[in-house]
C-alpha cells in the first residue's frame, strides 16, 4: 500500500474514532453541518456573518441559521447584530463553546493515540 494510502486511512481511522467517541457522549449529537459552523467559528480569525459561513460551507443562508439557531439552543454559539451594519449578523463564540472546542481536541487526540496504538499492536502481530 503506498504511503498517502497509509496516511488517508490513519486519517480515516481517527476520524471514526472521534466520531464514535462523541456519539458515545451524553449530550446532544451536532450535525456535520452543524459542526462545521463551529470548527469555522472557533478557529478561523472573525468576525463570521451568517453570509460569509455560507459561503465557505456553500450552503444556503437559511441552512446557517438553522446551523445556528441548533448550536445557540446549545449555548456554542450566540448572535449578535453587526453594529456597524444592523442588517449583518455576527456569530459569536461562547465560553461553553470554546469549552466544547476543548473537549473536541482532546476527543480528537484520545482517538489519535488509540489508532496508533492499534496500529502499532498489528504490527507486533506481523
């Protein structure tokens, strides 16, 4: 197997274990969509307007702010009108948002280290 190979399915592994270990969570699953508002949110540079997410995410303006109406029901994130344009939007970060994002990192390299050490008992068995 070539070596990106190796690299996607390392990538492809973690992945599933992130996912499984936040569905395995009790609280309230977000959706990819949902997560992406987040991700884009919390770590590109702002201000982020329910346009511009659009945008990067190509989707809709309403498919964001059902994104965000979901993810402030949560208290991930908050709206606030742009002063300097009442009619722009302005998503906001949260302190359980940014707790969310903490734990998402740690999600992500808790499933990092059990891939690798999967990987690196199967490679003990060859």
């Amino acid at each position: 197997m070539a070596s990106n190979n190796n690299g996607s399915e390392h990538l492809i592994r973690v992945l599933q274990e992130t996912m499984v270990a936040l569905v395995r969570r009790d609280v309230d699953d977000l959706s990819s969509r949902q997560l992406g508002v987040m991700l884009i949110s919390y770590l590109s540079d702002g201000p982020h307007t329910v346009r511009g997410l659009a945008a990067k995410l190509n989707v809709s303006k309403p498919a964001i702010t059902r994104a965000l109406d979901r993810l402030a029901d949560h208290e991930l994130t908050r709206r606030k009108h742009d002063p300097s344009d009442r009619r722009s939007v302005l998503v906001q970060r949260t302190p359980k948002g940014n707790a969310f994002m903490r734990e998402l990192r740690n999600t992500i390299l808790a499933a990092e280290q059990r891939v690798n050490e999967a990987a690196k008992a199967e490679a003990g068995r060859k």
